[in-house]
C-alpha cells in the first residue's frame, strides 16, 4: 500500500516564479521551444536560459550531461521548477548514469511521455509528487486551450494550488461506472511497463493509474495492458484513467478499436474507467494531472478527478 505520510511536495508556484528548462531526452525544436517560453512569460513565470548541450543521435546530448543538466537546476536556488523541453525517449539514461542517493531540495517537474520514466523513478525512490502535463515544445508552444496544446486551469491548479478540493473535467467517457479513492500515479504506458523488473518499478496497489500513449495499434496496446495485468500492476488498482490514444486507429477496417481493447480487459476489474482523457499525448487542449496526491475519480459521463490535497506546499 502506498505511503502517503512519506510523500515529498516542492513549494507552489506563484508569479515570477522561475523555470529551467532541461532535455532529458530527445531534442527539439529552437523556435516551439520559444513558443512554450513565451507561454510560460504570458502565465507570469520566468524561464532560464536553455543550456547548449551536443546532440548525440536522438538524444539532446550525451547521458553525462543531461544528468548534470538535471541535477544543476535542482541545485540552482534561482530555480523553482523543472519543465522538459519534449519527450522523444532518453530520460533512463540519467539512471544508467547514477543520480545521488540524497537529491537536493525538491522542486516541481512538468512533462510527460518520456519524462514519465524519471517522475516514477522520484516517486519510488523519493516519493516525490510530480505534475504530468504539457512541455515547451509539446503543448505549451500551441497555446492555452488550443489544438495541441494545453489546459490553463489544470496546470495553474496543479502547480500553485495549495487547496485540495478542486477538480479535473476529464472529458471522456466511461467504461465502468462508480468511485473511487487513490493516490494519482502513471504515465505513457510503455514507460509505466518498461520500469517491470527494476529497481523503481511502480506499485501502484492503491492507484488511480493513469495510462496513455499514441501511434500503437489496438493489439500492441492489448499486449501492455496483459503484461500489466500478469505483472499485477492491474489488479491493486482501485480506478482507471485513460487517454485517448491518437494515431491507434485499427490496422483493418472494422477492426478491434483501442476503446474495445481496454473495455474487454479493464472493465472486468470493476473499477470506475474513464476512457478518453485528453492526458499526454492528445490532440486536444492537454490536462495538468498532478502525481502523487490523493484523489477521487468519479466515472460518470465525460468523468471527474476530484484532487483532495495539493501536489505543492505554501
């Protein structure tokens, strides 16, 4: 069972509050990233100046200076949050390299993708909360509530409030009607699974699980979630919330969708499922989900997460 009393929260955000930006793992793009900073100006947050790292391959830069990357802004007291440039995949890395037994203070980290290996990672070793929402260059560079880009309301939440007691519009649908309370835990679910059989493998007995991803077909999805449920990732669970998987369409007309997927192997478990989230990879304008507090899914209509404590102190 997950042990609230262990959890660490970072100070809540207010304005002039300062960002680093850092790049975990793949690059991106010089002028979304200008886009998310000009973003995160308009909301009243600062931003640091992005460190020039050497591109290897896919990777922003090589494992030894992401990790200094990581650690120099959580030792930087300028600094009052993290934010990931994109996802892409190389965040493991900084594993690989070591990361100290005793981090420094702990500050607000904002991403998701590739970025949920490192928030489980601090979860499981630190129980550090975390904050699963929009990058620089993946979401805040499109703009508050646009296509692509994200939800004001949810990151402001997420980050300054430092109530419980405010709640999340899913916007989905549900699969398996009910309520339920847990501590809000998850990510890309390929990450979420790759982390089976390692050291920070997530425990998500008592979990509101949070599962998302995109470009799988429905039957690569069909086999995370039957390796989730053999690894009994699945069955401690006490709610589902899923999003809604772009680029998954069926391979051949007619065929099995994604929604039919979870449906066959989730609703069974009896617990409340929304299905359809616009949560990591969306479309739509992507919702802030804070990790690592208490919360109540209610899976009704297009489904609620009812935050009961804040993922941030005053």
């Amino acid at each position: 069972m997950i042990a609230a009393a262990a959890v660490q929260k970072p100070k809540a955000l207010s304005r002039g509050s300062r960002f680093a930006p850092i790049a975990p793992a793949s690059p991106a793009k010089g002028d979304r990233i200008l886009a998310g900073k000009n973003a995160l100006d308009h909301l009243g947050f600062s931003v640091a100046p992005l460190r020039e790292l050497h591109a290897e391959g896919y990777f922003t830069g090589s494992a030894s200076e992401r990790r200094d990357e990581f650690l120099t802004a959580l030792n930087d007291p300028e600094v009052d949050a993290l934010i990931a440039t994109r996802g892409g995949y190389g965040s493991v890395y900084l594993l690989e390299e070591g990361l100290p037994a005793n981090l420094p203070t702990i500050k607000s980290l904002v991403g998701f993708s590739d970025l949920t290996t490192l928030q489980i990672y601090l979860w499981q070793t630190h129980r550090w909360t975390g904050f699963y929402g929009p990058m620089l260059a993946a979401g805040l560079d499109q703009g508050a509530g646009a296509l692509g880009g994200y939800d004001e309301v949810s990151f402001r939440n997420a980050l300054t409030s430092t109530s419980g007691g405010w709640t999340i519009p899913l916007q989905g649908e549900s699969l398996h009607n009910g309520s339920a309370e847990g501590i809000v835990l998850g990510g890309a679910m390929t990450l979420l699974e790759a982390t089976i059989g390692t050291p920070w493998e997530l425990d998500t007995d008592g979990a509101i699980l949070l599962l998302e991803d995109r470009a799988m077909k429905p039957y690569q999805i069909d086999r995370v979630l039957m390796h989730l449920k053999h690894a009994e990732k699945l069955s401690k669970a006490r709610g589902i919330v899923l999003g809604d998987f772009p680029e998954c369409e069926p391979p051949v007309s007619g065929g099995p969708s994604v929604r039919d997927v979870c449906a066959r192997i989730l609703a069974p478990l009896g617990v409340p499922i929304i299905f359809g989230a616009p949560v990591g990879h969306t479309a739509r304008a992507m919702l802030t989900i804070p990790l690592g507090v208490r919360a109540r899914l209610v899976s009704e209509g297009e489904g609620q997460l009812e935050i009961l404590e804040p993922a941030v102190t005053a």
